[in-house]
C-alpha cells in the first residue's frame, strides 16, 4: 500500500531509525508537524526476510492441498439369477386302446413258478383261473402249469397224459381275493373262436365276463374261461394274460 503521509508519531520512529543508521544531526520535530517522508526509504522487514525498498509484499498464503477424494463407485454385480431348471415333461408312448389286437402270451418252456400255501406271493409268473371279484382285486385260483418235457414227467407221475404240450396240476391250488392290479396293468383276453388276443381294462374283463363285450369289441370276439399267465412283482399283478388253449 502506498502511503504519501504519515503521522507524527511515524515520523518519529522514521528519523530514529536514520539517526542510528547515519551520523546526520538529530532534527527536532514540533509535535504537530506533519511530516512528509519519501515511502522509498521505508524498509519493511517480515519475518526473517528484508524486502526491496519501497516493494509491498504481499503475505503467502498457502492454499491446503484439498486432493478430491477417491469415491470408488459401489460394487453392483446385477444378481446372477439362474433360470429355472424346468425338466421337460416326459411323454409317454400312447398305450393300446380297448381290443386293439395284441400279441398272444408265451408260455415258459418248463413250468410256471410254485407257489406258497399262504403269505404274500412271491415275485413270479404263475398259472391262474379267474373267478370274477372286484375289479381291482380279482378273485383267483393258482395251480402250477407244466410244459415241453416236464409235461410229460408230470403227468406220468400223477397218472394222467400230457395233452397238447400243458399238463396243469391241480393240487395243491390256492384261492387268493386280495392280490390287486396296479393301475398300469397289462391284461389281455383271447378269443375263443378266433384264437387272436385282445388288451382290455379291468373294467372291462368284469363287464365282459359277467355279460357280453363292450362296443369296440370285434363281432366275431367271445369270451371263454381260458386261464391266465399272471406276472407278480412288489406284491401287485403287473400282468394278466390270458392263453388260448385247446
């Protein structure tokens, strides 16, 4: 800042500091005079520094070092969303309709399986004469059927012939009422003047043995009590085929 006039007080301290500096006469200044002093023989000292004469120097201001600070931006991974495992519905093979013609049964080449007096029966083929019941659990009678060179043994040993290739042997025998079908079961019926083989329902074979065959059956269908090939397993009857015989 420029300063053309200074007080008187100053003034004084100005001409002290030339009477030290300088042998020159002490001036003696008259309280109230106003004394003009050149600004270009002020030396200003700030801090340790001594400036150039007559230059104003203006205080350093450090400004702080403000860095911006590091705002990493949140870690928002989208949600990993699977998709659904959707298995495929399995499709089942149509099954056969009410007296589609089906292939005939084949008989075991030595026997059907034996049989226990009482119990669950056992996993197994066996020879079986159906008497009716409820539809889900038939009424029936197992004997043990035998076939090819058995037939003729057995029948030798019980006195009688082998006829057409089947001997059954009709003790023991065993009346069984609660032996069910599963709902899947694969039940068929012969014709008995045709010989051709025919899938029908449970229903069905109740309806047909009590009475006569449902409209989809063939005009030329009749049923007869021919036995039945009965498969067996998890104590449930899985198949129920019936054999055309002689």
């Amino acid at each position: 800042m420029n300063i053309r006039r200074i007080t008187i007080a100053t003034a004084i301290i100005a001409a002290m500091g030339l009477s030290a500096c300088s042998s020159e006469t002490k001036r003696s200044i008259d309280a109230g005079t106003v004394v003009t002093v050149d600004p270009a023989a002020i030396t200003t000292v700030v801090g340790d520094a001594t400036t150039v004469p007559g230059a104003v120097v203006a205080p350093v201001t450090a400004v702080p070092a403000t860095a911006p600070m590091a705002t990493a931006p949140p870690a928002t991974a989208p949600p990993a969303t699977a998709p659904p495992a959707t298995t495929p519905p399995v499709s089942l093979a149509p099954g056969p309709n009410l007296y589609d013609e089906v292939l005939a049964p084949r008989t075991p080449t030595t026997h059907t399986d034996p049989f226990n007096s009482s119990g669950t029966l056992a996993n197994g083929v066996y020879w079986v004469i159906y008497q009716g019941g409820e539809t889900m659990t038939p009424t029936i009678r197992v004997v043990q059927a035998f076939f090819g060179a058995e037939c003729e043994t057995q029948a030798v040993a019980a006195g009688e012939e082998c006829l057409n290739d089947i001997f059954v042997l009709g003790v023991p025998s065993r009346e069984i009422e609660d032996l069910a079908f599963t709902n899947d079961v694969y039940l068929t019926v012969a014709s008995s003047g045709t010989q051709r083989q025919y899938w029908i329902t449970p229903d069905e074979l109740r309806s047909v043995r009590a009475s006569s065959a449902s409209d989809p059956a063939p005009a030329d269908f009749s049923f007869a009590g021919f036995p039945f090939l009965m498969t067996v397993q998890g104590g449930r009857i899985t198949k129920f085929e019936q054999v055309w015989v002689p």
